[in-house]
C-alpha cells in the first residue's frame, strides 16, 4: 500500500524519537536510547558530504548499531516506503567497547529492545553502498549474540544482509549468530539478496581483518553480478551438524577470492564452498584441526578453479573422503549451470590426509582432489566436460599415488601446520 509522504515523514519523526533520532524539526524531542548507552540527541540529517559517516559506539553519534541503521533506513528509503534506485554511500565506523556492549544490537525488532526501535525499522538489510569498519588503531569490536539469534534475527537471517551495491567489512569481530535448536541456518553477514529491483546487481562485497565464528555460517549467499573477496579473514568454529553450513559458502555469483586466510574446525560442512564462475585460492590455510569438517574445498559447479600457494588438511573425524572436491554436483534444477568456461590451475599446494576416517570407514580412502567433471551431463549439469587440472608445485602427505588425484612430490613427514590467525590491526581507514 502507499505511503503519502506527509504520513510517511510523520511517522518517520515519532520513530526517530523513539530510538535516540530527531529530524531537523524535532530537536526539542525526548531521546530515548537503549539504557546501556544513553547520548546525546542524534541528528538525522547528514553531517558531511558524501560518503556519509556515521560513528558508533559509547558517547558517539550514535550510541547502538541499530541506531545507525535507522539512519541508513531514513538515507536510502524513499517517501514510498520502498528503497531509492541511487542511494548515496555510507561509512560506518565502530569504536571498540566492553563485553557485551553490542550483544543482540542487530536491528529494530531483536530482543535486546523491550520495543521496536526506529521508523523506518532497520533489520540488517543495506540497500546502499557501504563500509562497515572497526574504528582503526582499535581492538576491533566484537558484535555478538548471547549465544543464539533466535529473536536476535527477526526478520532477518544474518546481522547484516548485503543487497545490490558494493559492500566492505573491515577490522570486525562477528560471533554467535546461530539458531538455537541446531539446524538453522543463520550468517554473520548474507549475500545475493537483490534488495533493489529496479537497480541490476553490481556488488562487490569485502571482507578484510575480520573473525568469524560459533555461526551456523559464516558468510553465505551469492548470486550472478555479486562478487566476494576474503582478505585476512579467519573463520573458525561455524556449522552445526546438519551439513546445510559452512565456514563460507558463496552460493553463486561471479568471482570468489581467498586471500590469505584461514578457515578452520566447521561442524560437519565446508571450510569453503563457492559455486562462483571463478574460485581463486591465494596464500590461503584450510586446516580441519581435528574437527568434523566436509571438504577443505568444495567446488561443485567447476568453473575456472586457480590455487596459489594454499594448505589444506583434513581431520580423522572429517566428514567427507575428498579434500578438494571439483564439479559433480548436478545442480540444472535449480537453475545453476555447469559453468562454461571450467579450468583448474594449481601452483603451490599442500595436501595432508590422517591415515583413516573414523566416523565413515566405509566411504573408502581418502581423496585428494577429487574430479568428478568427466563424470557426464547426470552427475554434473548439462554441457559438462572433463576438465584436465595443470598443477605443479603439489606436495602430499597421507595420500596414496591411486588417490591424491594429481601429479604431486610425496612429503614423508607431515608438514608443520600455522594456525595462528591472519588478521592484522588495522591502523588507518581506507
């Protein structure tokens, strides 16, 4: 139903002034704020040129992330009620606060609030071009759940859901967005929602220095036009046995890249799984660490596959036989094609394998890379083929000559595994 811009500016004025926000009319309003973080009236009207920063955290411009996001509701929703077709850029920028200062603050609706907050309401959606950064030269904060985000994601099914425009999470710590009975599937941060209809999909979303876990996922999502860029990001500890979730998952889209990462210890799912036209592998560590991983790497789509100087190691318990895992996931019900072009390049890779699995001794050895694109159009999606890997410079341990499924140096020792996090601290915003 519309919305006439009188009503709609009305509302939007007695919303404000129930979440801490005034218009340019109102500054005599009442503020109330979460009673955790009570600040000065907040100005809604921008306060600089473009992109617009809004600051978050004790005794800032705004004193919660929801409140921030009601700012962004007002910047990119039209008097219609529905989102603007070219919304101006944002920049948020969170300074770090004591434990449990952003626990649960993830939108109008969540829990932590004993009512709604905000007009429009705000949950997680970003229906405009954004950075989203712990304030630099900062411990990064920590933006949690309780421990589950069964009230926390109301509408929503991730703190933040990324929409038709570029996208950029930097120096964050995200922790606990998972449903509480154990097969939900929740995110940290969703991709691939097209947000905007009137505008074509042209996001590039990236994440740098950032920590993600105890999620059902840690990212997920993905959709054509949409890229994914991982940049020092260390992700551990996600899933939930149902085998639906996954470290990262990027569901589709264009181009996924790791770089220099570590993606460790998922709960019977992925440490990586990209159906993207092009997974790109750098610099890149996916260890299982003794947990109860699928594969390191799940490609199941082909695509053009390129490897640069990555680890990948899988755990007794794991929950798969193969470490990488290419094509052979027929996928044409679904709309998701066998991707043409389809090609694997591997220069630096490092392969290691316990001698068994424990939970499922019957599914046989275990693989190293497994390929199954020559395996026809039933098993892989119509207009499939096989496609011949180049890889040099792979090295295995664990492995037998019948299965590493590439040319490869045999190790007789098991390598020294690093494990330590890639983060670094981010000292100047970019």
């Amino acid at each position: 139903m519309a919305v006439s811009r009188r009503s709609f500016v009305t509302s939007a004025a007695l919303g404000l002034a129930g979440c801490g926000l005034t218009t340019a009319s109102d500054s005599e309003a009442t503020t109330i704020v979460p009673a955790a973080a009570r600040v000065r009236t907040v100005p809604a009207a921008p306060v600089g040129g473009h992109p617009e920063l809004l600051l978050v955290g004790p005794g800032k411009q705004y004193p919660s992330l929801t409140l921030a996001g009601c700012r962004l509701q007002q910047k990119w929703t039209a008097a219609s009620g529905q989102s603007v077709p070219d919304p101006q850029p944002a920049h948020i920028i969170i300074s770090p606060a004591e434990p449990g200062y952003y626990t649960n603050d993830s939108g109008s609706h969540s829990r932590r609030w004993p009512k709604m907050v905000g007009w429009p309401p705000y949950e997680g959606a970003l229906y405009g071009p954004i950075v989203i950064e712990g304030e630099p030269g900062k411990p990064p904060p920590v933006l949690d759940t309780d421990g589950y985000g069964d009230g926390v994601l109301y509408y929503q099914t991730g703190l933040f859901a990324t929409g038709n425009f570029d996208a950029t999470f930097r120096n964050l710590i995200f922790r606990g967005f998972r449903r509480q009975d154990g097969i939900g599937n929740y995110a940290a941060v969703r991709l691939g929602q097209k947000l905007t209809t009137s505008v074509p999909m042209q996001s590039h979303v990236l994440f740098e220095d950032c920590e993600i876990s105890q999620c059902d996922n840690a990212i997920m999502g993905g959709i054509s036009g949409q890229s994914l860029t991982l940049r020092r990001v260390y992700l551990h500890d996600n899933g939930n046995g149902s085998g639906r979730c996954h470290n990262v998952y990027f569901g589709g889209g264009d181009v996924f890249t790791m770089d220099n990462c570590l993606s460790t210890r998922c709960t019977i799912g992925h440490l990586a799984k990209s159906r993207a036209a092009k997974t790109v592998i750098l610099n890149t560590r996916l260890l299982g660490r003794g947990g109860t991983e699928s594969a390191c790497l799940d490609v199941p789509d082909a695509g053009v596959l390129s490897i640069t100087n990555a680890i990948m190691e899988k755990s007794p318990g794991t929950d798969a036989n193969w470490i990488v895992h290419y094509s052979g996931e027929n996928q044409d019900g679904n709309d998701i094609p066998f991707h043409v072009p389809s090609s694997v390049d591997i220069d630096g890779l490092v392969m290691v394998a316990p001698p068994r699995m424990i939970n499922h001794p019957s599914w046989g050895e275990i693989v190293g890379f497994s390929n199954q694109s020559g395996a026809g159009d039933a098993v892989c999606g119509k207009g499939s083929f096989l496609v011949r890997p180049n890889a040099k410079n792979v090295k295995a341990y664990g492995l037998k000559p019948a299965t590493v499924g590439l040319p490869c140096t045999f190790l007789p020792d098991p390598p020294k595994l690093d494990a330590a996090s890639p983060v670094k601290m981010v000292v100047a915003s970019r």
